[in-house]
C-alpha cells in the first residue's frame, strides 16, 4: 500500500489519548489510511516506549494462550511495519534480528518453560558458544533465533515521530486529557483537557483511542491497569561482545549494535508512581548482571532510568472497544508493548477504518482482550514467566 501524502481533508479527526510508542503507533497506521489524526499526549518523555529494552520476545518472555498467538502475530509484521515507518521517515529504526538465549540452571527448568518447544535447546557448550563468558551457574538453555530487539529509546521513537508528521499527524504536546464527555445517547462527544499554557478546553471527537499506558485508569478508572514500576540502566561494551539478547531471571540483557548494554529491569507493582531509583532495585540489576555476564560489571556505566509498564490483572492488554460508543482502547500492554506495537496499530486503525477484511483481528481472537473479561481478583496475581525471580 502506498502511503498518502497528508489526510483526507474531510475525514473527521480521530483522537489519539497518549504520545508513546501505541499511540504513535496507531496515529502512523490511521494517517496511511488517509484518517485525519491528531495526538494528544501530556509528556511523552515517560511514555514506556523511551522506557522498555525494546525486546522483541513472545518465545523468551514465555508467553502462552492467546497473547503468544498475538506476541507472534506482531512479531510476523514487525520487519514489514519498520520497513513503513523507515520509508515515512528516512530514519533507520535500529532492528536486530539477533535471537534470544534464556539461560537455566537445570535442565529440567529449561523442560518446563512455557515456549521451550520453540526454541533450540542448548547445553553449557551451546550456551557459552551463544553468549561468550556467561556466568558459571548456568547450565542450560534455550536460543529463540526469531526473537530479536529494537533500538526503540533512540531510534524508533524518534522515526515513528517523524513518520506522523510527515503524514500529517497533528501533535499536542503538554496536553492533559482530563475527562471523556458523552452526549445523551451514551456516545463518546469530546474531551475535555488542560493544555500547557493553562486554562481548561473542550475538543469535539466522536472517536478517540485510549493509548495513556500506565495512566489509562486516571482517566478511565473502570480499566484495569495499574503501574509497574521498572529500573533499568546501560553500560559500554565492546562493539559485538555480545550477539544474542540474555533473558534470565530478574535481568535481561540487551545489546545493541555499537556495543551499549541495556540492561533491564525490576518489576515492581507495590511501587505504583513512586519516581526515581532506588538502591534495591539498582542492586538487582548489578547482581543480576554479574551472574549474568560476569565481564561486564567493569564496563563504564553510562545511564539509569526508571519507569511505568501498563499493568493489567492477567497481564494481557485491554484492545477494541470500550465502555464508551467512539471510545477505543489500546492499553495494559505490560511487559510487551513494544513487541505489541504494530498489531495494535493494525487491528485498531482497522477497525476504525472498517478497512479490517482479512485482517488477523476476528471476534474470537480478539475476546480474550475485552476491557471487561473476568480478571483475577488481586492486581499482579499472576506472575509471567519473564517476571521469574533473580538467581
Ligand atoms: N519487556 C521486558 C520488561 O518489561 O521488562
């Protein structure tokens, strides 16, 4: 499909609650469609898309059921979906279709991992062969060559920006959406918000998407997504000391091209908003790196960071429909929002645009993500296996 040069003049705006790497997303994927787009976003600094490592993961994060049919339905359309946002932009995106090693102490665990018959299965002779100077505690493990990694902090976020504006997506910057008005027959109207000058305004809009994230439920507190607070920091390594992603427990490694070591992340739900880091959760990451990659400790470090996964009870995202006519929901990615990126982006603009004809999205596949599907009682009640606890 050939992406067109600006909307459709007469198209009535879609809305567009939120900056990060979903709402981007989806404001590219409308503005392909020829869909009038305009995103408002309060901060995009914290949207989770400058946050998250970038894994690309449905097989090492250990996915089942319905969100690893999803988990590999994206990642089928992640090189094609960066290919778009590169040519919208003239930016390079920073994918790495590198593989991922899960490494185990047993072989038994490696046995009982959710995906394990995904992956090739690796001895310590495979595992050191995979991950030169992996710690001595891991015996086993699992390669997942089709997962991979993007550059999303530096590169794709930025490109995805800059793939909007060249299609005519409109950006509000520093706008605080504050309310969903209805009229009287229950249908979404406009919303009301705070722009960064001050002062309280109405837009018109019969049809919005919710992207905030972790925020989503301030907005709409009928959803059920709450914050998962994630610390992460990076160091310099050699250029290709490291090939493949390292996903243990409790840390995960990420290298990149020249040689930067991401290096993520704790999970912490308790934590809701609290900023900053905190000593705990930064000695997680440096234990779980040098058990890790034991080398890797004496590299110079060079950034730490925090920030807010959009939690939901059972850890799959809230997409479709939602309790408002016009209202369409695109949050509660957790752990793989941006792995999740473009079959958002697909299913939802399609389903804006009716343009969905074969199309992945079906009734069926798309119920186990109703924004009101029974949930576990306590937020966080189930763990996911990428969430396993540190060595
Ligand atoms: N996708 C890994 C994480 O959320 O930490």
């Amino acid at each position: 499909m050939r992406a067109l040069a600006g909307p459709l003049p007469d198209a009535e705006p879609v809305l567009i609650l939120g900056g990060g790497l979903v709402g981007l997303a989806i404001a590219h994927q409308l503005a392909r469609l020829g869909r009038s787009t305009t995103v408002l976003s309060r901060r995009r600094s914290e949207a989770a898309g400058f946050v998250a490592a970038g894994m690309l993961a449905p097989h090492a994060e250990g996915l089942s059921g319905p969100m690893l049919a999803l988990g590999q339905a994206s990642l089928e359309r992640i090189p094609a979906w960066v290919a778009r946002i590169e040519a919208d932009s003239g930016l390079a995106c920073g994918l790495r279709p590198c593989g991922i090693v899960v490494p185990f102490t047993t072989a038994a665990e490696r046995e009982a991992y959710p995906t394990a018959a995904f992956g090739e299965p690796l001895d310590r002779a495979g595992l050191e062969r995979q991950v030169p100077g992996i710690g001595p505690a891991w015996r086993a493990g699992l390669l997942f060559a089709q997962d991979g990694q993007i550059d999303n902090r530096r590169r794709l976020m930025r490109a995805l920006e800059r793939a909007c504006a060249a299609l005519g997506v409109r950006f509000e910057e520093g706008t605080e959406v504050l309310e969903l008005l209805t009229g009287d027959s229950g249908r979404l109207r406009g919303v009301r918000l705070r722009r960064a000058e001050g002062g309280e305004h109405m837009i018109a809009a019969t049809t919005a998407v919710l992207a905030c994230g972790a925020w989503s439920g301030r907005l709409l507190p009928s959803l059920p997504v709450h914050p998962v607070k994630g610390q992460m920091l990076s160091l310099q390594g050699p250029r290709a000391s490291l090939e493949r992603v390292v996903f243990g427990p409790g840390t995960y490694l990420v290298p990149r091209e020249d040689g930067l070591l991401v290096v993520g992340a704790t999970s912490e739900p308790q934590a809701g908003f609290d900023d900053g880091l905190t000593p705990e959760g930064q000695k997680q990451l440096q234990q779980g790196l040098v058990a890790l990659l034991p080398e890797a400790a004496l590299w110079p470090p060079m950034e730490r960071w925090w920030g807010f996964r959009p939690g939901t009870p059972d850890n799959m995202p809230l997409l479709g429909p939602g309790p408002i006519e016009g209202l369409w929901l695109a949050t509660g990615h957790h752990r793989n929002g941006v792995l999740l990126a473009a079959i958002t982006a697909e299913l939802i603009a399609d389903a804006i645009t009716a343009a969905g004809q074969g199309s992945w999205a079906s009734p069926e596949r798309l119920a186990p993500f109703r924004w009101d599907r029974p949930q576990p009682a306590a937020p966080g009640a189930h763990t996911p296996p990428g969430a396993r606890a540190s060595l």
